[in-house]
C-alpha cells in the first residue's frame, strides 16, 4: 500500500494581497508539508528514479531549496540520502 501523501497548503495569495503584506511588513503565511510528502519527495531523488530536486521543485510547486533541506536534514538523521553532487538521470 502507498503512504498517505499530504499537502497541507495555504490557498494562493492575488499578487495585489501579496504586495500589501510585503509593504506592510507582514510575513507571509507559512506552508507546511507532512512527513509522509517529504518522504515520497526524498524517494524520487533515490535510484531507480535519481530525479532531480529542480525537477521535483518544478513538478511539485515546492522550492529547490526546501527540498535540498529535507534532504540535508534527512542525511544528518542517517537516512539515506542522494549526495550533493549527484546527477539525475534526466
């Protein structure tokens, strides 16, 4: 059986609202992804698949950098992780 993929996200902001809470100072809400996402994301980086986190980031709306971060924190947990300087099979 999969696991449950979840993604709790906040609903898209008009550019018009964006730019008030930028101007005003405001932070902007924050996304929050479950476990189980980010263990399907950090699988699809893994072989047989080796995709890569620009092609995750851009197929997911999820930012490169987020998905370098669960990778890293995944790694520093002693899962295994694809290296930095590995290379899709694109």
């Amino acid at each position: 059986m999969k696991p449950l993929c979840v993604r709790i996200v906040v609903s898209e902001f008009p550019n018009l609202l964006r730019k008030d809470y930028l101007k005003e100072g405001k932070d902007l809400p924050t996304l929050h992804y479950s476990n189980e996402l980010k263990e399907v994301l950090l699988r699809r980086m893994l072989p047989p698949n080796n995709e890569s986190i620009h092609k995750i980031a851009r197929e997911e709306g999820i930012s490169e950098q987020n998905l370098r971060n669960w990778r890293d924190k995944a790694r520093a947990e002693g899962i295994a992780t694809p290296g930095k300087d590995a290379v899709a099979d694109e």
